[in-house]
C-alpha cells in the first residue's frame, strides 16, 4: 500500500485508526495529546489508570477502542512529559506497531509526526523514518508532517531517499555530532552520578552545571541570561534532547523529579575522547567540587545567581574591585523576594562560600549578615 504524507489536522482524518502521542505519567498537556483528551475523554481515563498501573512504557504502543469503535493507538514517544523524545524509541515504537497492526485489526492509520514538536525531534530524521517502515504494511497509512514543513520533504523522493535515512539510526550514529566540550559535561555528570552522599542531578541543577562549566571556559555553544530562578538558557534543552538520542545520558522520574544520568553509550564516548578529557580534567573537577556540595536545587540557585552577579559587575569594572557588599546588593536588587533574613544570611554564606573555594575574589565587607554556621 501507499504512504500519503499530509499537512492538517489528524483528528480530522477519516483512517478507521488514529495515533497519539502520549508521555507515560499520565499527562496530556500539549499539543496532539491534548486534543485528543479533549475529543476521547474515555481514552483519557483509561490512559491514566494504565500509567498508575505501571503499564505504560515509552516505545511500546497499544491499541484502545471505544464502545463507539473509536480506534486509537497510544504511542509513548518519551517517558516524561519534560523528557526529550527519542529515536531508538520512535524505532522500537513502529517495529511494535508493524508486528501487531493485524491483530489489532486495524484497516487503515493516520501517524502524526512522531516525536516532533514538543518530543524535541527533527522531520529530516523522523519522516524518512516512518515512511520507511510504514511503506511494508499493506494497509493506507497516512502521515501528519509539522505543518512547517516544505513541500519537497514530503515527497516520496525525498523520504525514500537513502541518503536521508539509515535503517540502523540509533544513538550510535548520532553521537558522530557529540563535540569534545560536551563531553566534559557528560563527564561532570558521570563523576558526580557516582560520587556518594552527592543529590541527584534534576533539570535545574543540569542547567546550572552547563552555566558553572562554561564560566571555566568550556565552549557548549549555548548563552545565558537572567532568569526567574537564575542564569538561564534555552539552548540547555536542546542538549539534553541530543544526549538523549544519542543515548548519552538517560531521564528518569523519582517522585516529583527527573533524574539525569549517564547513558548506555557514555563508556564508548568517554573512551572516544579520553585525551580531551584529561586535558580538560582540572576545569570537569572544579565543577564536580563545587556542585558535590550543592544539596539542592535552591541552593544550586543561589550560588549561580550570586557567580552570576559578580561575573557581571566584572564586566563592568575588569580592573576594579568589588566588594561583598556590592554583590549582595545586586542579587537582592535581582531577587527582591529573597529579602528576609533566613535567606539573606544564606546569600552573605554563598558569597563567601565561592571566595574560599576561588570562583571570585572579592573584597571582605563587615555588615553582611552572619550565619551561626558558616
């Protein structure tokens, strides 16, 4: 059978079968998936008694029908709905899919663009994908494109093009675009991740790692600015969507978050670049100092916000001193909520925390409030 490749609205597509992409916590917030929580509200229900359960896991669809003949196919795309998703998954995901399609008696399906938008990942490696795969089942499939996509990538010359696509993509291939400064990050995180008594790395800590990594002069091609909670940077996302499919690092929720880890393809790496590593060991281990002492993620913000704030004042006097005082100042003057005494004496600790362990050098100031234990 054929594969058409369409641009719209895929809850309007007339396939006796429909696919939606679903996280496995039981969440559908955004896009496609929320529509069709909107649309299926018992799809939904039954959804979320799945993932209490246990029962669904990322990269294995199923089938759910209606007592109305709805047909629905869930595809778990990413674990979490804040996980990146990724292609092994997507892989692993249709191989499923091709092999149960019969039994599960469906005649005819629309997909849309699997692990795209909110997944994080790339039409150019995910249509030539699916419409691979999908083109050896013998029944009308139809595939939703992001709606930018151009004409020509969703033709059937473009997406059967083997130069556009490789039947073994895996994070193995991928990692070919891993450069040597992140894997100094990579390399901070599996020293920390095997360090006792050392908290978990969550989303927030992971971005204030990759912010004190570069102040030591280590290139991870992303810019920081100042956010709610501190430097901030978007492009800290985009990492960790690519580790993800490289299999360099994996996600996974504990409680409320999301612990970040090494991967299954973090040895090979490690050994890939094991020269740059040692080169660059002195900057990986004033990383892995300083945050084997951050107990949480509070506190990961405040000592960004307050290196921060002198890398800043810095700039504006490269050869003049700065105070303490002057520091703190401007991180109350940043974070006005902070100004109570609990947390002002945690800042004055902060300030002098980084002095001691030579991140900044500042001049003493005698009216900083005092901790009992500093």
């Amino acid at each position: 059978m054929t594969v058409e490749v369409v641009l719209g609205d895929i809850l309007n597509d007339k396939s006796q079968t429909l696919v939606n992409t679903v996280n496995c916590v039981g969440v559908m917030g955004k896009g496609i998936a929320l529509e069709f929580k909107k649309k299926y509200p018992a799809m939904f229900e039954d959804y979320k008694i799945r993932c209490r359960k246990g029962e669904v896991e990322h990269g294995v669809p199923y089938h759910y029908e209606d007592i109305f003949g709805n047909s629905i196919i869930n595809f778990p795309t990413k674990d979490h709905w804040r996980s990146a998703s990724r292609i092994d998954d997507i892989v692993r995901g249709l191989d499923l899919f091709i092999s149960c399609y019969k039994s599960w008696n469906v005649t005819s399906v629309a997909f849309p663009p699997l692990g795209c938008g909110n997944g994080g990942l790339l039409w150019e490696d995910v249509g030539p994908l699916m419409y691979r795969k999908l083109s050896s089942i013998d029944i009308p499939v139809c595939i939703y494109a992001p709606y930018s996509t151009p004409e020509d990538h969703m033709t059937c010359e473009y997406l059967s093009d083997s130069m556009n696509y490789n039947d073994n993509i895996t994070g193995t291939i991928l990692r070919n675009n891993i450069t040597p400064e992140k894997v100094l990050l990579l390399e901070v995180l599996f020293r920390l991740e095997n360090m006792k008594y050392v908290s978990p790395v969550g989303r927030t800590i992971f971005q204030k790692i990759c912010y004190m990594l570069t102040q030591t002069g280590v290139d991870l091609n992303i810019s920081f600015k100042q956010g709610t909670y501190g430097p901030f940077s978007d492009g800290t996302k985009d990492l960790i969507k690519e580790f993800s499919n490289c299999n360099l690092i994996t996600e996974k929720k504990t409680g409320s978050m999301i612990n970040i880890r090494t991967g299954s393809e973090f040895p090979a790496v490690k050994e890939q670049f094991k020269e740059e590593i040692q080169a660059g060991d002195d900057k990986i281990e004033t990383v892995v100092d300083l945050f084997s002492r951050i107990k949480s993620t509070e506190q990961a913000g405040e000592v960004t916000t307050v290196f921060y704030v002198y890398s800043e004042l810095k700039s504006r006097k490269p050869f003049g001193k700065i105070s303490e005082e002057m520091i703190f100042d401007r991180v109350i003057e940043w974070k006005n909520y902070w100004a109570n005494e609990e947390k002002l004496k945690s800042i004055a600790d902060t300030v002098r925390i980084l002095t001691v362990l030579r991140w900044i050098q500042v001049e003493f100031s005698d009216n900083l409030p005092v901790s009992e234990i500093v």
